[in-house]
C-alpha cells in the first residue's frame, strides 16, 4: 500500500469493516480511498495506491457503482474513467440507507406479505403466521418511518439526530396534554 500513514490507518480499518457490513475488504479499500482522496481516481491509481489486483479493483469499482456509492466521472483530454463518492456524507447515508432497504427489507416485506396471504393449515401455520404478522408490522413501521425520515431536508434530519433522549420528553409532555381534562385520553389529533 503507497498511502500517508493516516490514510492507510483509515483505508485499512474500512477494509475490516466490509465484510461486517456485508462487502469485502478490497470493496471497502477502494471505497475508503475514493472517500478521503483530493480528487477523483482511474483504477490504476487505485491499484497503485493500494497494492491489488487490476480486477479486484475493477469488480470493486462495479460493486460500489451498483450501489450508488461512486461517481464515474471523465476528464477532459484523458480517455481513463475517473471514480468518486458525493461531496455530501448525508447524500452517502440516504443511499446507503436505501440501497440496504432496498435489498434487504423489501424482499422481506415481499415474503412476509405472501405467506401472510396464505391459508394456514395447522395449528403450527396459524402460531408461525401470528409471529410473522409481528415482524410484518414492525418492518412495516421501520419502512414508514424511513419513508417519512427520507423526505426531510439535511437540517431537520441533523436536528432530529441531535434530539437523542430528548424526545421522551417530547413524548411525555404531549401524554400529559392528551391527558388533560376536557380531552379524551388516547384521542390523537387525527380524532382515531
């Protein structure tokens, strides 16, 4: 690896962490890379920098691509695809946040759907039917939830971040004005 010691730290420990995160280490090298580099990188600085082979890095460059995660981009006068990550880490979160929803919850969503749209034929069907119906709502809500999330702007998100526990007390005051008399308690807003 030809990094400054900083960035090889980072590059490396990025690379340990793909394949917590579901990708390989190359995968995460070069998005590591990309992410703290002063300008966007063809391949072969990318096999140069790291020390790996043309076709990882080459399969690395797709993967990332599928994902959303990098830019091809070209420069004038060079023939080279150049590669690298938004400017903006919250445009990198949202796209993270829904390449994963889009490959992991919503083909679960799919499946829970139809087998909750079966008959069940045994006392067994009806319990493993009752639990799925559980994880069907939860995923249900987490997809709404995202949904909703997704469409604030960067300030209001960084500023729902930033609430932390102080929206139990958000939460505990607005139980105690739906508990007032005069009001009926439980009735939302919407009068459900």
């Amino acid at each position: 690896m030809h990094l400054p010691p900083l960035i090889q730290t980072f590059v490396l420990h990025f690379g340990e962490m793909g394949s917590r995160w579901g990708i390989n280490r190359t995968v995460g090298q070069i998005y590591a890379l990309l992410f703290v580099a002063e300008r966007p990188l063809n391949a072969d600085e990318i096999v140069e920098r790291l020390g790996v082979s043309r076709s990882n890095v080459s399969m690395g460059l797709k993967e990332l691509q599928a994902w959303n995660l990098v830019r091809l981009l070209h420069v004038p006068g060079d023939r080279r695809d150049y590669f690298a990550t938004p400017e903006d880490i919250w445009q990198i979160v949202r796209t993270l946040v829904e390449e994963r929803k889009k490959r992991e919850i919503d083909p679960t969503l799919t499946l829970l759907r139809e087998l909750l749209m079966q008959d069940a034929e045994s006392e067994a069907e009806r319990h493993a039917q009752g639990r799925l119906r559980e994880m069907h709502d939860l995923f249900e809500l987490f997809a709404g939830w995202y949904a909703d999330v997704r469409r604030l702007d960067t300030e209001r998100l960084v500023q729902l971040l930033t609430l932390g526990a102080k929206v139990q007390k958000v939460l505990a005051m607005k139980d105690r004005l739906t508990g007032l008399p005069g009001r009926l308690a439980g009735r939302t807003d919407k009068g459900e």
